[in-house]
C-alpha cells in the first residue's frame, strides 16, 4: 500500500530533517532519508512510517 503523495511531501527524517523518498519494495516497504550524509531507512508497517531513529537501519 503506497503513501499518499501529500503525506511524503510532509514527512522529513527526524535526525536530519532532510526529505523521505519512498523506496518500497514488495520484501521491504521503507522511507530513506536523501540527506547526503545520513541515508537512514525507517519502515513502513501496516502502511504507517515509523520515524523513530533507534528503529531506522543504515542501507548497504
């Protein structure tokens, strides 16, 4: 289930407040920060984000 583009345009990466692009997978839905130096990917769960940084993970 996609977010709704008016919630991504809101939403940023609370450790760097930069913007979340939407990099849903079918195995890994998720939100990665675009911000240069952080690139935290947080989850997506039943359709919600869940942007708390103990719970993001660093991408490979």
């Amino acid at each position: 289930m996609p977010l709704e583009a008016g919630l991504l345009e809101i939403l940023a990466c609370p450790a760097c407040h930069a913007p979340l692009d939407d990099r849903t997978t079918a195995e890994t839905p998720e939100l990665v920060c675009t911000g240069a130096d952080c690139r935290l990917a947080y989850p997506v769960r039943d359709g919600i984000p869940v942007l708390l940084v103990d719970e993001a993970r660093r991408p490979a």
